[in-house]
C-alpha cells in the first residue's frame, strides 16, 4: 500500500470531510424490466429504460446501463443491465434484473394525487389599502 492509497482511505474515514452521496448511471427498476417482452423495437425499449449510458461503436447490438451509487468514492450499490438486439428486436436481458413471471410482479403502485387549493392573497384592511396607496405598505 503506497501514499496514493493511504491519503485517500484516511480521508475517508475522516468525520469533518463532507462526502456527498453519489449517482451514476440509469436507475432502472424491476417494474422497468418486467415491461420488456422480446421483439420490442429498440425504440419501444429506450421508451421503457431509457437512453442506454453505454453503447459500443463496435457492438450495435448492444446497450448497457450501468448503475453507481455511493457516498465519496466508495460504491455502495452496484447495479448492471445490458439488453441484446438481434434484426433490431429485443432478443435477451443479461444482468442484475431478470423479467419476472407474471405471478411474481407486484401491482403497480397507483399515483396519488393530490388536491392543493387555490391559493387566495389576504384581504388588506381600510388602514391596508390606504398604506399601500401612499406606497407604505409591506409588500413594495
């Protein structure tokens, strides 16, 4: 173990460094995969994950999205998904997540929604408005 490592793993440990919580890569869920079914064009696939973060110029066929996240340099989850195309159609899935049987899925959650009022400034008083007239009032 050299300086090189040893700087680093000190400040690590360090309580006074301010280490922020770092994410890279596509978040892709299991609900994700579970909508893929074999066939799907490449565009019905970058609707469903996403834009691949790794596409190799050399490998067309191939799309990868990795996932990093971690606090400092240290990663605490480390998540891979690679999707194959053969003839421009899905052909398999390799990776941390595998398409589950329908039996498996859990329910979608249903999204919430949520009724806000509509907001209604407060009545200003006889003393209020003549304030605001002469260009006393709070507001300006």
């Amino acid at each position: 173990m050299g300086i090189t490592d040893i700087i680093p793993r000190a400040l690590d440990r360090a309580s006074f460094i301010y280490r922020p919580t770092i994410q890279q890569g596509n978040v892709v869920t299991q609900e994700q995969v579970n909508r893929l079914k074999p066939g799907m064009s490449r565009e019905q696939v970058r609707f469903i994950l996403g834009s691949p973060t790794l596409r190799d110029v050399f490998h067309d066929n191939r799309w990868d999205y990795p996932y990093t996240i971690g606090v400092g340099s240290t990663p605490k989850e480390i998540k891979h998904l690679a999707v194959f195309f053969e003839n421009d159609r899905l052909a398999r899935i390799v990776g941390d997540y595998r398409p589950q049987a329908p039996d498996e899925q859990m329910p979608a959650e249903k999204p919430r929604v949520v009724k806000v009022p509509d907001w209604e400034p407060e009545k200003k008083t006889l003393l209020g408005r003549m304030a605001e007239a002469v260009g006393l009032d709070d507001d300006g």
